[in-house]
C-alpha cells in the first residue's frame, strides 16, 4: 500500500491497531550547541506503523485523531510513555505536547494524567506548538501556565513557520524559542531579517534560549553561528537513537 500523504487520514481500523498493539516508535533528533556542537538534548519525534512495518507519516495520525479527543489523549499517553523510557540517558529531553491532548480531560490540571509522565521536571522541556487561531493560543496559554506552576520548562515551536500566528503572551511566558527553518529561506529578505535579530535580541534580553530548526547543510549552520543563536537542530546531524515497538 502507498504512503499516505500528510493530508490524508487514516482509517479506523489502522488507527485502533496502532492503539491495541502500540506500534509507536520515537526519534530522538539532537540538539547541538551551535559553536561547540555539543548534544545538549534530544527531541522526541512520534512515529508510527502498519502491522507490516510500513511507516505512517504522523500527521495523517493526529490529523485522525483529532476527530476523536478521548482516543487522541490515550495516543498521545501511549506515545509519550514510551518517548520518555526510551529516551537518552542524558541532556535534555524536549517532547511535543499537543494542547487539545491536555484540555480535553476533566481532571484538575495538577493531577492530569500527561503530567505524571513529566517526572524531572529539570530534564523535560515542553513544546508548545505555534497556533492557528485564537482558540489554539488560548489552550497554548493556558498549558504553559500549568506546566510553569509545576517547574517545567517550556519552548515555543515553529516561531515563523508558515500558516502559523504568533501569540505575544505565550512569546513572553516560555523559557525557550524554537524559531522554524523557514527563516533560512528568508534570511536574505531584510525586514525578515531584521524581524529575526529583533526576536533574538529580546530572548536574549530576558534570558531566553533560542534554537534554530532546520539546519541541514554547513551553510545553514554557517547562518546560525552568525545570527549568534544558542542551539541548532535539523538533518545535518543524523538522529543518535531511533527506538521502537513495532
């Protein structure tokens, strides 16, 4: 059977054997210090499978599952578990944390069961994806307030990605500023640039760390030393650990 596209979903009987059998696997990506390249941390990327082996983009699999909330908090549980037993023994451990997954249950915020997974708080950094509308930054928000009250650090994803708003408050609030690669493409555009140096400047005002996706080539990596960035993370430095289930 072809891949599905991103923008394809899955149909329900896929979706409930990647759920019964766990046929998730998790993508550890570093994340290097950008003048040493030192690992400081990994990203957990989800990923998952037919019965056969085959790989199922994950988007088709959110995509699906946010049709269903229930079933997509028991996924996102299933999938963060794992990520967290299966991660590096060292550095930080940044995992993405999908808002709808958290505001979807009934429980106190303090006792919901997402949380219960983030147990070293100074290993784990929460990303928090950029937003589409006003009612994703207001989920956004509210997420990053439970996990600052639990000591948790938190990053704003995808900074500048293409379809996404920018959220001033959550800008403010989170602890890191992950910016998307899309900024390599624009850098030669000045006022995107200078839109660049001025968020940079700021996290560095108010002592934020700043990572710049999609770092792929020595040029990309030449850009990120220039603009002074803390961290870089992308294809130029192949995933250290790849564990899965399936």
């Amino acid at each position: 059977m072809p891949h599905l596209s991103v923008t394809q979903g899955l149909d329900t009987e896929t979706l409930l054997d990647i759920i019964e059998h766990q046929r998730i696997g998790a993508e550890f990506q570093p994340i290097k210090h950008t003048r040493t390249l030192d690992t400081i941390g990994h990203e957990a990327l989800a990923r998952f499978y037919r019965r056969n082996g085959q790989p199922i983009p994950p988007q088709s699999v959110f995509a699906t599952l946010h049709h269903s909330p229930v079933t997509l908090v028991q996924a996102e549980l299933m999938s963060k578990r794992w990520q967290t037993e299966s991660a590096p023994a060292e550095g930080l451990l940044f995992l993405n944390l999908d808002p709808d997954a958290f505001t979807v249950s009934s429980s106190a915020p303090d006792q919901h069961p997402m949380l219960q997974l983030l147990g070293e708080p100074d290993r784990i950094v929460v990303e928090i994806i950029e937003n589409a509308s006003i009612q994703d930054a207001d989920r956004s928000m509210w997420l990053a307030e439970c996990l600052a009250a639990r000591g948790i650090q938190t990053a704003l994803d995808d900074i500048g990605g293409i379809g996404t708003m920018l959220s001033l408050p959550i800008l403010c609030s989170v602890d890191i500023f992950k910016f998307d690669r899309h900024w390599l493409q624009a850098i030669h555009q000045p006022a995107q640039r200078r839109m660049l140096a001025m968020l940079l400047r700021y996290a560095k005002e108010e002592n934020k760390k700043t990572v710049l996706e999609g770092i792929e080539t020595e040029n990309d990596l030449a850009i990120a030393r220039q603009l002074k960035v803390d961290y870089v993370q992308g294809y130029l430095f192949r995933p250290e650990f790849i564990n899965t289930r399936a």
